[in-house]
C-alpha cells in the first residue's frame, strides 16, 4: 500500500478562527482524509512537531509527501530540506500545493523564485484540463469550478512543466498553470494550485480526485517493471 505523508505549516488554523472554523483539525487532517479514503496509508506531520515530522526514518518510509505552507517557510530547517529534496532525487514523490509554491524544498528542485501575482478576493476558479490523457486527469471532467479562490497569476516563474494538467482562469481575467508535473533524478513532483486556507477547498470532490491521481502518479502506480539504480562514481567503461 503506498504510504502517503501529509505536511502541513498549521499555523493558520491556530490562531485565526476564520480558518479553524474551515479546517478545525487542520489542513493536513482534510488532505490526509480524502487520501485515506482514496486507499492511500495516510499519516500526518506539522511544522512544530520534532524535525518538522520528518525524520530520516519517515521519510524513507514515505512514498509520496504532500506540502503545504504559507508563512513560515523560512521556520523550515535547512537540514530538514536536504533531507526532503534527498529523497525526492531518490525517488519519493513531492505533492506541492497552493502556497507552498514558496517552500524551501521547492524552490530548491525547481531553481528558480516561484513568484507569481496573487489576490485574495474570493473569486471564482475555472480549472481547465488541458491534458485529458494524463494520469492525473483520470475521472475528471474537462473542466471544474472551485466556487471560492484565492487568485494566482501568471507569469509563474517556474521552469517549463514537463506535462500541464490543469490551467486556471479567474474573474478578475487571470490565468495560471495550476497542475505541473515535473521530474527531478529518480522522483516526480507535481505542483497544484487550489487550496487557500479560508475556504474549503480540500473537501471538493473534484480537488480530492486529483490530489489521489496525483499520489498514483508521483508513486509509479501501474508502472511495471523496477528503475534502474543509477551510479554516481568514477567508473569504468561499459564496452
């Protein structure tokens, strides 16, 4: 069974009644639910918790890390993110949404700012899948309203996604790449835009669908055959 780590910042449900009255046992618990129910083994970690939940020995233990943060990246210990992005190279795959586009590890595997524009008006979301065939799109309409959003904005500064999922369209006329798929050494990551902490987001049917496709991707479900180790040394020539 594919065992899933769910990492939340849980800052926000804290100490801001708005989000506690939407997320009352945190982000994570709404995540890890919908992912627990989807057949996944869930278990969740919070920034304040020893080593942030991450140890080496969760780690190894994971098969894919969701991430969300907002406004305490910079509380996420530098040694804690080596060890993340370790272990994505070694093939954990790395589930970033909404605001941790700004995370630490992120940043870090995609090498650039991640910036983009934001609005927090409560707008509606248009999210259009804009490749059907994608494992991630599976079960999912063409496209799909989240009713309340926070707004992002294009440009994102992000390297070329190597599959675009999903595109978002706003009212406010924005539009953004909002399901990128990447690949850095042996792990898959994919960044998904919807999930502002005060409206309810991670309880949507059609978010839920996605986050589970996601996992099956980033874990190589339903690929057969094992990868291949790779040697990083001085070596001998093969012929």
């Amino acid at each position: 069974m594919t065992t899933v780590t769910v990492w939340n910042e849980y800052r926000h449900e804290r100490d801001d009644p708005a989000v506690a009255e939407v997320y009352p046992d945190g982000i994570h618990a709404a995540v890890a639910e919908g992912l627990e129910a989807a057949g996944f083994d869930t278990r969740t970690a919070t920034l304040d918790d020893p080593e942030h939940g991450l140890t080496e020995g969760v780690l190894a233990d994971t098969d894919v890390l969701t991430w969300w943060g907002h406004r305490a990246h910079d509380e996420v210990a530098d040694h804690v993110v080596e060890r993340v992005t370790d272990r994505v190279l070694d093939g954990m795959g790395l589930l970033v949404l909404h605001s941790g586009h700004y995370s630490k590890p992120f940043q870090q595997l995609m090498g650039t700012s991640c910036a983009l524009k934001w609005r927090e008006s409560g707008e509606r979301e248009r999210l259009w899948t804009v490749e059907p065939g994608h494992p991630i799109a599976a079960g999912l309409p063409e496209s799909f309203v989240v009713p309340e959003a926070e707004m992002y904005g294009e440009r994102f500064d992000v390297p070329q996604p190597e599959s675009l999922v999903f595109t978002s369209w706003f009212e406010g006329g924005e539009v953004f790449r909002s399901g990128c798929c990447y690949t850095r050494g042996a792990g898959r990551i994919f960044y998904f835009r919807p999930g502002h902490e005060t409206y309810p987001i991670y309880y949507q049917d059609e978010i839920r669908q996605v986050l589970a496709n996601a996992v099956r991707w980033a874990n190589r479900e339903g690929v057969e055959g094992a990868r291949p180790t790779p040697t990083y040394a001085n070596t001998d020539p093969v012929e």
